[in-house]
C-alpha cells in the first residue's frame, strides 16, 4: 500500500477512527482483534507504541468516549506556584504565557522553589470552583496536577516539591476536587507534564534547554522516579478519574511512552489526548490550541482549548478578555464542527478564580440553561457554511433534529436554509416553544421568524425534519 508522506501523522486516530467503525459493524470482539493485526501489519512506521495503544486501548475507544462526546463543555485549569509571581518578575512584567516565567527568566531551581513558601491559597473553595464550572454548563474539570515547573498540586510521595510539603498550605487541593465532583456530579481530569520537569534532575526543558546544573540528569531516571510514580499516584489515589491530559511530549520517543502508557489502565474508562508521545500517535483525542479548526477534523475526536485572556496561568495586569459573547460562539463554533471546548481559567495564589472568568462563566451559564440541549450530545452541522450563523443536529429515531443557532437575527422575518431536502416535521423556538412557519424555497427551506430577536449572543431555532439527513451544499 503506497500513502502519501503526511498521511502517516494521521495513522493511529486513522486506524482507531476506522477501527471503531469496523467494530460497530461487525459486532467486536474476536473480528476486530483480527482486524487490528493486520491493518498494524501494513504501518511502516512499526511503531511499538502505535501498536500497543492499539491494542490495549483503541478497541474500547469509542466506549470510553462516549460521555466526552456528550459533554461538549469542560473547564481547564491552570493553578501552580507561577500564581505567585503572577508574570512579573524583578518588576518586569513577562510578554509571555505566565506559567512559563521560570523557563523565561532562567530563574535558578532553588530561586523559584522559594516561592512555594508564599504559596498559601486560603480562600480555595473546591466546591465554589466546581459548581462555577457546573452552572456554566460545564461537564467536566481539567487541572493541572503538575506543569512544567515541576510544582505537584497534590500531596505526592515521590517528591516533597509538592503543595502538601512545600507550601504553608499544607492541603490537597486535588482530594478536594475530586470530592467535590463527585457530590456535584462532575467528571475529573488531571493534566501532567510528563517530559518537561524544570525542578526535577533529568526533566525536559523546551526551547532553551537547561539553565541550572540542578536541572541535568537522566530524562530516563526521571521519568522512572518522578514522573511515572506521579501518575501513579493520580491514577490509584483520587477514585475515578476520567482524563489525563499529557502536554509537551518533548524527547517522548517510544521507549519512554512505555513507560507511561501501561498506567492508565489503572483508570480502566479513562480518555487521554494526543500529547504523550512525540508523534501524537496515541490517545484518544487531538488537541488544537487557541484555534478552531476551519472544517473541524472529521473522522477524529478533538478538543480546542483556550485561553479567557491571554494567559494560562494566572498574570496579574493581562486584561484582555475575550467577550462572552465570542466565548459562547466559539463553543457554539466548536459544537457545530463536532469538536469540544475545554475553556481555561487561571486562579490566583490566593485560590481564587478571577472574577472577569467568573462574570463570564456566569453569563454563559445563562445561555446555557436555555439552550443546553442544542449543545450536548450534538454532532457537527452538515451544512457547509450558514451566512447568518451555525448548526448542530441530533439523529432522532425517525428523523433528525437541526438546532439552528442563529448569531445574526434576520431584519426581513426569513431564516433560509440551503439545500435542506428532508420533509420538515415542525421549526420552533427553543426558547419559549412558539412555532414558526415553514415553506420550501430554492431548493431548501424557507422559516419565518419574529421581528423580536430572542438572544443577541445566539438564539436557537429547532427544527425537526423526517428520514436521514439530505443536504445538497
Ligand atoms: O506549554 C503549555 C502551556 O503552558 C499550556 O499548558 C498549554 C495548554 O494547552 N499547553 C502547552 C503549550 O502547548
């Protein structure tokens, strides 16, 4: 078989998408694990990795996938030492991303771990934070259990450069998460920063390399005495657990993702992005950052995560917000193309999310409880473009329903939908349930809409049409 050169990035989410596929129709089990062999048979790569994941993992993706593909929604968030300093070391306010203020500054291991000692969050509330994330409408938490500084937000026994032993704090901020998801009814993920370990001896440190002797050491020793010792512990110490969140898979050749990789199947339903290994050959998901893919990424199971400002972690003087109403319509965007939004926030050393983030959750919360169900356990429009806003559908047992998001009211009264040939059912507004008017026009359909514009941010119209999906674009 002969495949052009940049189609083998792709191979595994490839393989896995059409695995899942194959497994559906031919009912699983033995036929798919034959079927495995030999699609791996045919990877020139002979990726040890690639295979594994295959093997242990991709014939429970779709399983494993399924309340992700629901949830649409979750909250990322970035909470480490760097809160501290906030961006602004010796009076100088950092340009770049706050959690990176000690690879940017060069500042000596010892000079930051010093920090941890102004570290006491007292106004931490897990339960504030997750049901802030709860009433936005989200689904599900992302934190930061350790980022590249190498600061562990848990109580670890594998390093004492930990929140529980390094800080006044003397607290496991991740037990009081994990708690409190679970009374609210909220899934958990912890994010890890495998290769890169600015503290630890041995750990990556991308784009300058070392700038301590404290830091040079064996990545191999690293990872075997920090790093999967660390996962370890998030894996068998927090109950369920439903994603890990690996980042920067600097130096992650294949050797060292099987070192990592076997662990999660000590959290036997839990998803995992494409950023483990170098190659972003496994997991279960792909990760574009700050963007939204133009068409989506058909065929694959993907998570655009974001900044509310400019910054992950917290910086004290960044007040570039986005609005909420380009927040909503990037998760309305996203929905439309089949992807989730994983929107962060950046809590300050006191423990406190900021409240331009707050403000904003609120409002989308808002949103939310009116039109939730045109967002959750949607699949991507198939329209390829609307001029006047976007869609998302779901497949109802004889039909389809359409959510029509509209982010530009029409001033004439007439919604136009282009190459729709189903049979429509009823158009009515999700809010409030009043009916509108449907006729056939240019080849798709015509509805007529009140003067009154419900929602300026978006404002739904369901449309409920007979048989499968036929759109002529
Ligand atoms: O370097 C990190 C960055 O600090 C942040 O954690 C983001 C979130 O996706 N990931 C890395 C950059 O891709």
């Amino acid at each position: 078989m002969v495949l052009a050169a940049d189609f083998w990035p792709n191979w595994s989410l490839m393989n896995r998408t059409l695995l899942g596929r194959l497994s559906q129709i031919l009912g699983g089990g033995l036929a798919l694990g034959a079927l495995s062999v030999s699609l791996h048979a045919a990877d020139p790569a002979e990726n040890p990795t690639d295979i594994s994941w295959q093997r242990d993992f991709g014939p429970s993706h779709d399983r494993r996938m399924q309340w992700w593909r629901e949830a649409r929604f979750g909250m990322f968030i970035h909470w480490g030492v760097y809160s501290v300093p906030a961006g602004v070391w010796k009076s100088e306010q950092s340009k770049h991303i706050g959690e990176w203020l000690m690879l940017d500054y060069h500042i000596p291991v010892a000079e930051y771990a010093a920090l941890t000692k102004q570290f006491n969050p007292v106004k931490f509330d897990a339960t504030q934070w997750v049901r802030l994330a709860k009433n936005a409408g989200m689904k599900y938490l992302v934190i930061t259990s350790k980022h590249h500084d190498g600061f562990a937000m848990f109580r670890s026994r594998v390093s004492t450069y930990n929140i529980y032993d390094a800080t006044p704090f003397k607290r496991d901020p991740l037990k009081e998460l994990a708690e409190a998801c679970r009374k609210e009814g909220l899934r958990l993920g912890f994010y890890y920063s495998q290769a890169q370990d600015w503290h630890h001896p041995g750990g990556a440190a991308a784009r300058t390399g070392h700038w301590d002797p404290a830091q040079d050491g064996s990545m191999d020793d690293y990872l075997d005495q920090v790093a999967v010792p660390q996962v370890k512990e998030l894996l068998s110490n927090y109950g369920p657990i439903s994603i890990l969140w690996w980042d920067t898979p600097k130096d992650m050749i294949p050797s060292r993702v099987q070192k990592l990789l076997p662990l999660l199947k000590l959290q036997p339903d839990i998803v995992t992005n494409n950023r483990l290994d170098k190659d972003k050959k496994t997991g279960d998901f792909s990760t574009p950052e700050q963007k939204i893919p133009a068409t989506g990424l058909p065929g694959e199971d993907w998570e655009t995560c974001m900044t509310m400002n400019t910054t992950w972690g917290y910086k004290s003087f960044d007040e570039k917000w986005k609005s909420t109403e380009t927040l909503l319509r990037n998760l309305i965007d996203i929905a439309s193309k089949g992807g989730n939004y994983l929107l962060n926030v950046g809590p300050t050393s006191e423990g406190l999310i900021p409240a331009p983030s707050v403000e904003r959750l609120e409002a989308i919360g808002r949103w939310m409880k009116v039109n939730g169900e045109a967002i959750y356990g949607t699949t991507a429009s198939p329209f390829k473009e609307l001029a006047w806003g976007r869609c998302t559908t779901k497949a109802e047992p004889q039909g389809a329903t359409l959510y029509l998001h509209v982010f530009d009211w029409p001033r004439d009264g007439h919604l136009l939908l282009p190459g729709l040939k189903n049979e429509v059912q009823s158009a009515s507004l999700l809010s409030g349930g009043a009916r509108l008017a449907v006729e056939a026009q240019d080849g798709g359909i015509r509805i007529t809409t009140p003067s009154a514009c419900p929602d300026p941010i978006s404002s739904t119209v369901v449309l409920k049409v007979k048989g499968a999906l036929d759109v002529r674009n």
